[in-house]
C-alpha cells in the first residue's frame, strides 16, 4: 500500500497542529500529499504563490532555531502570506511578560495562524487555548515536533517510495528529543518497524510501550535497518550527568563507517540538525551524497511547512 496516493479533498478535524498524535492516517496523508506539490515550485525560478495572500502569519520561538524558523518563514512568504517574526530578546517577555497575556496581545492583532516553539512541553496547547486562530506547535520542550517528523517522512517516501515495512533506527538522546517522540508516533502510524539505540541512561523507562524495540548496542540497533536516523545531544535539557564524555559517546553511540556496516548498503542517513560532528555522526557520513539525506530534510522541509500552513491557515477562514 502506498502512502502517498491520491486522496479526495480530505478536511483536517484539527483547528490546530500540535501533536502527530491528533492526526488520522488520512490527514497524515493529505499534508504530504500537499507537500508534494509544493516540491517542484521550491525549485522553480518564481517561487511564490498568492494562496495565502491578506493572511497573517506570527512566529513565535522561545528556543534558538536556524532551520525550522527560517523554514517557516520562507514557506509562509512563498504562499503569499504577511509574516512577522517576534524578536523575543526585545520583547515584553523580557520584562517578565507571561505567555497567556504575550497570547491575548497577539490575538488582538487578529492573526490568522501562531507558529510556536517553546522550552516547555505543552505551550503550544496552553496558546491555542487562548487565541482565535490557528497554531502550529514547531518544537515544545521534550514532548513533540511534528512538522520535523512530517519532514521526515516526506523524505523517506521521496527517497524508498514508500514507508510501511521498513525498518528504522532513532539512535541518540531518545529521553530528551522531541524529534524522537514525534517520530515513534508518525512512523508507526505508517508501518515502519522502529529500533531506538541509546545508552541507558538516555532511553526512557518503558519506552518499548511506544511500540519499538530498544537497545543500548548500536551495532545490534543498525542490524539490517533501511533507515538510521540519528539524533542530537540535548545538553541544555540534561540537568545531570547522563554522559561520561562527548568522546566516550561517540565511540559507543556516534555514527561512524564500522558501526554502519550493520544497516542495510542503501540504508539512508538522516539528522535533524543541528549536528555535533565528530560527536553524533561521522564528518564524511554526514557528507555522503549517496546516503545522507540531511541536506533533502531541509529543503523539503519547506514543502512540508508549506502545506501545514495552507492546511491549518484555511482553518482560519
């Protein structure tokens, strides 16, 4: 069965995007479907659309972002949207302003749509419960990420046609990585057999719950995978010691050559960004054009946000 596949106009229950969770399989498929479309106009020479043209967009992040803010940005302007981003170092937040009362200030300018990323799990919920537009969650604490993880899967279908059926291995920091858990849900929703490697004291209790199988050997976790997809260090979000050492980690846990053998010889290499070479993942696997896949996450991740925009602004009208 292939997941991407033509669908009727299929309209989204969700007034909001806030978790991968709240998505059907059907909805799932409706946004990369979109997203699709929105491929071969990123690469074309005019690149902007009028679908979102007298809509407003407002990006709010909390946390340091290079790739899914300005991703955002760049998708709400090629459909034509009005886009501000707040610049939460200058703002009122700064002087001790609470996010409900920075949500009930924006929501009298009337936007249409709020992209949020915030250090803590469930802040995108809390605001969608107090303005009247849409809200995109793009990254809340250690809980959901799940434009990343929609990204993501868009890229394993360009790249394998399909998803259900393959094995997939999420190796790093599980306990802390909001692109894990978004993932774990997503992938499983599609019917992708998922590894989680790590060491102990980076898998969460019980996670095999979530419907994958662990493992603290990255050799075992990569054995016959299609897919390995590492993750980066959280270290703000490690209040403790959880590592010996970045070298020590990257002996055991990083993505070198040896360790890879294990996967399968077209197994694809993804990371969500930023990446700790040297630490994570080897400099010249990251580099690989034959099996990285870094550098397409990124570029279709505005296809991606593109459609989630278009999806969840419509909404609004």
């Amino acid at each position: 069965m292939a997941i991407i596949r033509k669908l009727e106009a299929v309209k989204t229950k969700q007034d909001h995007l806030l978790s991968v969770q709240d998505l059907s399989f059907s909805e799932v498929t409706n946004i990369l479907n979109q997203a699709k479309t929105f491929i071969s106009l990123n690469k074309s020479a005019s690149k902007k659309t009028d679908i979102l043209r007298g809509k407003t967009q407002i990006n709010l992040f909390f946390e340091p972002s290079t790739r899914t803010q300005s991703s955002f940005e760049l998708a709400g302007k090629r459909l034509g949207a009005d886009v501000m981003s707040m610049n939460i170092v200058n703002s009122a937040i700064k002087k001790g302003e609470t996010l409900i009362d920075t949500a009930m200030t924006l929501n009298a300018m009337h936007p249409d749509i709020i992209v949020i990323r915030h250090q803590d799990s469930g802040a995108p919920n809390l605001l969608s419960q107090k303005v009247n537009c849409s809200v995109i969650n793009a990254g809340d604490g250690s809980r959901e990420h799940p434009t990343q993880a929609l990204l993501d899967a868009l890229t394993i279908i360009n790249r394998k046609g399909m998803i259900e059926g393959l094995k997939i291995a999420i190796c790093g920091d599980i306990l802390h990585s909001r692109v894990a858990r978004s993932n774990i849900y997503l992938m499983n929703m599609l019917g992708a057999k998922i590894n989680v490697v790590g060491p102990k004291t980076l898998l969460p209790r019980s996670i095999e719950c979530l419907g994958v199988k662990a493992f603290t050997d990255m050799k075992k976790g990569l054995d016959n995978c299609d897919i390995v997809m590492m993750l980066r260090l959280q270290n703000e979000r490690m209040h403790g010691s959880f590592l010996p050492s970045p070298r020590e980690y990257y002996e055991y846990f990083g993505l070198t050559p040896d360790k890879l053998k294990m996967a399968k010889k077209n197994a694809l290499i993804m990371h969500p960004g930023p990446m700790n070479r040297g630490v994570e993942i080897d400099t010249n696997l990251a580099d690989d054009i034959n099996r990285s896949v870094i550098r397409e996450q990124v570029e279709l991740g505005v296809a991606v946000r593109m459609a989630c925009l278009k999806i969840f602004c419509k909404k609004t009208q």
